[in-house]
C-alpha cells in the first residue's frame, strides 16, 4: 500500500499532541523535526528505503543524541499514522561514565552568571536563574512560579502527565516578594515579559548566553537545562537519595535521573585518590 504525507497530517497531529496535554515546547520540537523530514522527503517516494536514507543522512549533520531525537519525532508520526512498519531504530550511544568537563556548570560559575546579571542590571534573568538552579524546575515549569505559589511557599507543578510539589526556599520566596512588589505584579506569573506573557524559553537561553563573556563562562556551558543539573548534582552530594531525586525533577525512570549526576574524570579520580588504596 502505497503512503502519502500531506500538512495536514501535520496539524492532525498538533491537535493530539496538545489532547495528550504535552507541552508547548514537546509540540513545537515535534512539528520542527518532522519539517526537516518532510523537507527531505519533498519528492521521494515515501517507503522504508527511503526513511532509511533520512537516518543516515541526520548523522551527517547532526550529534547522535539530535538525530536519535528527530528519529523519534519520525517514529511518533508514523505510529500516529498507523504506518508502523516505516519506524526505524535510533542509533545505539554507548553511555559514558563521566560529564564532560566543558559542559558541567560549577557553583563558581553559576555565582559568577548571577553576579553578571546583577551589574547588567537585569534582576528579572537573575532571580530566574536562582529559581531555576534553586528549585530543580524545568524551564518550562517557570509558569508554575505565580504570585501565589510564592505567597505559598510552594509551587504546584503540571508537566508530562505528572503533578509534583516544589518548594521554594526562604531565601529565594524573600527575593521573589520583594521582586513581585516592586514590579506590582498582582497575580499570575512571577517572570513576564513587558506584555504579561510567560517569558519563554528562547529569550531566557539568549539572555543568559549574553552574560558569557562578563561573567567568563564558557557558553557552551551555559544553557537553562544546565542549572536544573547542577541543583541535582549538588542535592544528591547532600542527601544521596536518587530515589528522592527522581522525585523532585519529575523523572519517571531513575535512569534518567542518573545521567543528571554523573561526575567529571577529574573528580572520579580524585575521588579514587582519596581512597588511599596504593600503599
């Protein structure tokens, strides 16, 4: 049987997608990644030879994980479609054992961002710095900070089919009230743009990018998903309970949660070092 594709497939999609309740940015991730499929597939009859060919042509261009992820977005489409036997497998990544160093944020550096954007003067990216570092939210849960979670003390979290509760510290709760009452902002969201919207996660990723050179940071360290991995680095330090951990990101699977807490070859041996076990 013969398989067309066609926009409004594409739409149809959209539509489930959101009646699943995924997120905005789940959305838009998927839509994005099945146009860069439809753009390759413009002309081309559409059969596993085909799909075949896509997959190898994303790990010309693109780091396994990324074309791992579009192959998923495709596979989600054609199960949507009931075109199952057009599914392909993802690209086996062997699991490395440590972070690469040029990618783990430190606490220095996280204080060197927040101290950046106090001399630029932009107190609405450090306070979402801070809350998100300080909290372990995604940056797409920034919309559960209301004027009233933080009265609260606490925030209430909607994401993936998932409610969990999030804390918000003292110190950071102080910060934030002492924000929502100079900015007057009565109700609703805490971080919004000029025009009442939730700031997005575009414009926060910019921002912070932009605090790179003041605050010397590597930039390809600095990213908003990094801080959510530094709160769980420094957590599980404190209390190593990865159960708990999983708990507090949302994470479904406690493998997930441990590639949040892999550790640097530069502590790993130091680690080692410390044991003391060369006589």
């Amino acid at each position: 049987m013969e398989r067309q594709l066609n926009t409004d497939q594409l739409q149809q999609l959209e539509v489930y997608l959101f009646s699943e309740e995924r997120s905005a940015a789940t959305v838009e991730k998927y839509l994005h990644d099945l146009r860069v499929f439809y753009a390759f597939m413009d002309g081309k009859e559409l059969n596993k030879t085909a799909v075949l060919e896509y997959k190898s042509d994303l790990l010309n261009k693109y780091a396994v994980t990324s074309a791992n992820s579009m192959l998923a977005a495709v596979n989600a489409f054609f199960r949507f479609l009931g075109f199952y036997e057009l599914c392909v497998k993802q690209y086996k990544i062997q699991k490395s054992a440590f972070c690469p160093e040029e990618k783990e944020l430190t606490k220095a550096e996280y204080v060197r961002l927040i101290e950046a954007a106090k001399r630029k003067g932009n107190e609405r990216l450090n306070l979402i710095i801070q809350t998100i570092c300080g909290s372990g939210i995604r940056v797409s849960e920034l919309q559960y900070i209301t004027v009233e979670a933080v009265g609260r003390g606490e925030a209430f979290v909607n994401c993936k089919g998932k409610n969990r509760r999030i804390f918000i510290v003292a110190e950071l709760r102080k910060k934030l009230l002492q924000y929502i009452k100079k900015q007057n902002i009565k109700s609703g969201a805490v971080f919004v743009t000029k025009n009442g919207k939730p700031v997005s996660r575009h414009n926060i990723w910019r921002d912070m990018k932009a605090l790179c050179k003041d605050a010397g940071v590597s930039p390809s360290k600095v990213f908003p998903h990094n801080l959510r991995h530094l709160f769980a680095r420094t957590f599980y330090r404190l209390e190593k309970d990865i159960a708990k951990l999983a708990d507090i990101l949302g994470h479904t699977s406690i493998n997930t949660t441990r590639i949040y807490i892999v550790t640097t070859a530069t502590e790993h041996k130091r680690k080692m070092e410390n044991m003391r076990l060369i006589i």
